[in-house]
C-alpha cells in the first residue's frame, strides 16, 4: 500500500524532488493512463498547498473533455484555444496565470480560483491532454511551480500507456 510523506513546501526544490519521488513510487508497475492521471491528481491535490482543484483534462476528438480530477466539479469540455486549458493546448507550453480575472476568455468553473498553472501533455508530438491546478490565492504558482508541475507531467507520461484522443 503507498502512502504518502508530508512533505517540507517552504523549499519548493526540494518540494518537487520529493513529489517526483513519490509519483514515480505510486506509479511504479501500472500502466493505466487513467488510473496513473486519478492517483496524480489525488497526490497533488493532497501535497500541495492552497488549491482548490487539481487534475487533467484529455482530448477527445479535437477538444479538452474533464478526465480525472480532486475539487468541486468542473467543466466537462474545453474547446482548444478557450480559457487557460484550452490556450496552453494551442500554444502547445504551459501557462502561468497569476490572476484568472485578467486572463482574456478565462472559464470559472469555480468562482473561488484566482490562479491557475496549465501544463500540456505531449506525447510522440500529440497533445493528449493538460495537467490543470487552481488556487483560489492571487499569484500563487511561480516560475519554480512550472518546472515542478513539468517534471510531473513527465513522469505521468513516462508511466502511462496513452492514445491520442
């Protein structure tokens, strides 16, 4: 049985090297991309501070549909180029928003996030899906933040058997 380790976020290096360490421990023998995505998904939402939702949205036929995911519900489908999600799809990089009331076409699925970081999911040249985080803190992800959540999104990508949508 895994079980988590408290893990020190006042150091954010050192945060991500010990995430990293247990996704690759949780995910270690399983295949599944969605099982892989719902055990992510609970994992940050559970280690990470101040969020309010975490998980991954999938393509399905050309547009972002809701996969798994911890926090209220949530949109269901996203077309590519709307909202964060559906921007860091088109532009195929992350994005970074420290203020989702100053994002142009932002889509509130939850009146209560004021930030959100997206990090698409690429794999064999397809973005196959997004790894999406809210918080409901102003500025709350960073530069350090992205390259953590980056390093997740491969690490679920290196685990997980996926398709194109």
């Amino acid at each position: 049985m895994f079980e988590t380790r408290v893990v020190d976020s006042t150091d954010k290096a050192a945060f991500y090297r010990e995430l990293g360490e247990q996704l690759q421990a949780l995910l270690s023998g399983e295949t599944d991309a969605i099982a892989n995505a719902a055990n992510t998904s609970a994992l940050l939402f559970h280690l990470m501070p101040d969020l309010n939702w975490a998980g991954f949205y999938l393509m399905r036929d050309g547009e972002l549909v809701l996969g798994p995911f911890q926090g209220k519900p949530a949109c269901v489908r996203i077309p590519v180029g709307r909202g964060v999600c559906g921007t860091a799809v088109e532009r195929r990089s992350s994005v970074l928003v420290a203020d989702v009331h100053a994002f142009p076409g932002h889509i509130a699925c939850d009146a209560a996030s004021r930030s959100e970081l997206v990090v698409p999911l690429i794999k064999d040249g397809a973005v196959i899906g997004v790894i999406d985080l809210d918080s409901p803190h102003e500025g709350r992800f960073d530069a350090l933040d992205q390259d953590g959540i980056e390093a997740v999104a491969a690490i679920y990508l290196s685990a997980s058997e996926v398709s194109r949508g």
